[in-house]
C-alpha cells in the first residue's frame, strides 16, 4: 500500500489536509442547511426533488468527510508523508 500511495500521490502538505477539512466543514454545514430549509414554513410540501437533493447533499460531504478520514489515517500509519513535517 505504501508504495502504491507513494507512486500515486505526489505529495500532501498540511494546508492540502487543512483545506480538506474546510471542504467537509462546509458541505456538511450545506447539508445542514437544506435539512432546515425543509421546515421552513414557506416551503410547503416536502416533495421527492427535495429529498433527492438532501441526499446527493449528504452524500457529498459524508464523501469527503471520509476521504479525509482515510488521509489521516494513511499519514498516522505511515503510509503518506506530509511534506515539510518530520516524523518523531
């Protein structure tokens, strides 16, 4: 796995992984957002549209919440190295 992460990925820097994280933040506050918009009442009726909409919504930060996930992961276990950072 390491090799092929090697191969593959030319680098990560901390801000990379930093603006990862905001990416997550901020879709997942989107989806939040259409949840709430929902129980508006000038919205009306909740129609199928709706729900598909919060969906490909959820589905998109839970995406990326878990690619960032697994970046972590990779970096803790020594798979990928964050550039500029020394390992202890």
């Amino acid at each position: 796995t390491r090799a092929e992460i090697s191969g593959t990925v030319v680098g990560a820097t901390p801000a990379e992984v930093q603006r990862l994280a905001r990416l997550a933040a901020k879709l997942k506050s989107r989806y939040f957002a259409q949840a709430l918009d929902l129980t508006s009442t000038e919205h009306g009726p909740i129609s199928e549209a709706d729900i598909r909409y919060l969906e490909r919504s959820r589905f998109m930060y839970e995406e990326v919440e878990r690619a960032l996930d697994s970046l972590r992961h990779a970096i803790q276990i020594g798979d990928l190295a964050l550039e500029g950072l020394k390992r202890d």
